[in-house]
C-alpha cells in the first residue's frame, strides 16, 4: 500500500513540474520546480529501495517453498519407508534420513528469522502480506516437525518389537535346537531298539530240520542207540549245528523221500497232514504254524 502511494505521488510530481515549466519561466517558479524535482528524486530513490527489497524478499520466500517442497517428498519417502527405487530402506537408513529431515528444518527456520530481520531492516510494517507468508511458513515448519517425532516414536516403537521378535527367534531356535537333539536320541534309541526286536523277531522264527532214517538220526545224537528207548529224542543233548535252519515264517511243506515218514518231534496233530504221492514220496504240509510251532522250534522227521 505504502509502494503504491509512492508511485502515486511521483506520477503527480511529475505532472506539477510539467505543469509550472510550461506555465512560466520566473525565479520563483523554477526555485518550485527544483523542490519537486528534488522530492521526485527522493521519491525515486524510495522505490527503487522498495523494489530491491521486495526482489530480497521474493528471492528468500521462493527459496523457502522450494526447500518445503523437498522436505515433502523426504517425508513421504519416510512414511513409506521405500526409497524412489522401491527398495526397502533399513533401520539405519530411516534415522539417517530423520537426521537429515530435522537438519533442513532447523535451516529454514534460520532463513525464516533472517527474513523477519530482513522485514524490519527495510521497514516493512507487519500488515504486509510477508508477515502472513512467514506465519505460514513457521506454521509448515511446526507441522514437519511432529511428523518427525511421530515418525521417531514409531522407529523406536518397531525397533522395540524387532528386539522383542529377535529375543523369541532366538528363544524359539534354541528350543528346536533342544528338540531337534531329542528327536535324535529318539531316533537312535527307536532305531537300536528295533535293531534288537528285528533281531529278536528273526531268532524267534528261526526253527530247525532234520530228515533222516533212523540210523542218521542215531548217529547224528538226536536218537538213543539203546534198543529200550525206541524213537525217543535226546532233547537234552541235541546238537541243532547239524540241523538245517529254516524260517518258519516261509516254511509250509516239505517233501519226504518215503511213503510212511514219522514226525518225532512234538507238534499238534491238527496243525498239519502227510500226504502219499504216487511216486513214492509223502508231502508234509503245515496248515496252523502257530499251532504247528507252539510246542517246538524243531522238525525231526524219520524216514
């Protein structure tokens, strides 16, 4: 308001001066015309001062708003936490960035408070639409710097939990780690242990043959040579090393090289037939090997 007075009261100064240099041409005129040239001059010389202080002015206030737009961008990236690429920022990053954030801050407040002395040094009243420009910069400033302690809050809140998660992974891996111990130990032990069952299984269904007339069963101990004792077994004095051994898992039948075989060792009559071929030959067939079994683990047969 101010300038544009001053331009105003230049523009009539001139048309005075106009005015009385045409109008007359005495002492008293020109001594006139002098004091308004003078006043013009003066009034020149204002406005170019004004002029120059309000290219100042502009300068700084453009600066500060190209500096706001930057801290705008900078906190978007933040809040995101993402870099112009994509890629995720780290935790280390993020504070770097807050640093810097709250650095460019604090510089334009310092350019602000230079553009407020900068108003008083050129006397310009606190109307002026400057004095609303700075309030609205200090107010901008404000604002960027909560966001910056909320994003703060949050980093430390995230760090906290990532503590807190790091503690139970660590926990969690030492406790596979005593599981996983375990689960081998019980490997080994299920393992010895059915090592020693696979073992016990195939002693229990290992059983013993022997076919032979009743000479090769004499010489072989299993009968008496003694006349009195008939087809009795020796059963205490049994050698099963001249026995063959079979599994009676997969033993069923065998054939015997005579029509009429004996079975001398002890087996349940219905657990099993001898059946007559027509060459001359018996087969002995096992139907209930539990039952043919329970009694013995030994097949004597006399021919």
């Amino acid at each position: 308001m101010v300038y544009d007075m001053q331009k105003y009261l230049s523009l009539l100064l001139v048309l005075a001066i106009g005015l009385l240099s045409l109008s007359c041409n005495s002492k008293k005129q020109q001594e006139k015309i002098a004091s308004l040239t003078q006043t013009l001059d003066s009034l020149q010389q204002i406005t170019q001062q004004q002029d120059s202080s309000r290219a100042i002015l502009d300068a700084y206030v453009e600066t500060i708003a190209l500096t706001l737009d930057s801290i705008k961008i900078n906190e978007q990236i933040l809040t995101v936490q993402v870099d112009e690429r994509g890629r995720r920022l780290k935790k280390s990053e993020i504070e770097r960035n807050l640093e810097a954030l709250a650095d460019v801050i604090k510089r334009q407040r310092e350019r602000i408070e230079e553009l407020e002395t900068t108003l008083m040094t050129h006397g310009i009243d606190s109307s002026s639409h400057y004095r609303m420009i700075i309030a609205h910069l200090y107010a901008e400033l404000d604002e960027k710097n909560q966001r910056i302690a909320e994003l703060e809050r949050s980093l430390q809140g995230q760090t906290r939990t990532i503590a807190h998660l790091n503690s139970r992974v660590s926990s969690l891996e030492s406790d596979m780690d005593a599981l996983s111990a375990h689960a081998r130990e019980q490997a080994e032990t299920i393992a010895l242990q059915t090592d020693i069952l696979n073992a016990q299984n195939e002693q229990l269904n290992i059983g013993y043959l022997f076919i032979g007339s009743r000479k090769e069963l004499q010489n072989a101990g299993i009968l008496s040579k003694n006349i009195f004792n008939g087809s009795k077994i020796m059963t205490s004095n049994l050698n099963f090393s001249k026995f063959a051994q079979i599994d009676i898992r997969e033993f069923s039948e065998i054939v015997c090289q005579s029509k009429h075989p004996k079975v001398l060792s002890s087996h349940p009559a219905h657990s099993y037939s001898i059946d007559k071929s027509g060459d001359g030959n018996s087969t002995l067939t096992i139907k209930d090997p539990g039952a043919f079994w329970s009694l013995s683990n030994y097949l004597i047969i006399q021919l």
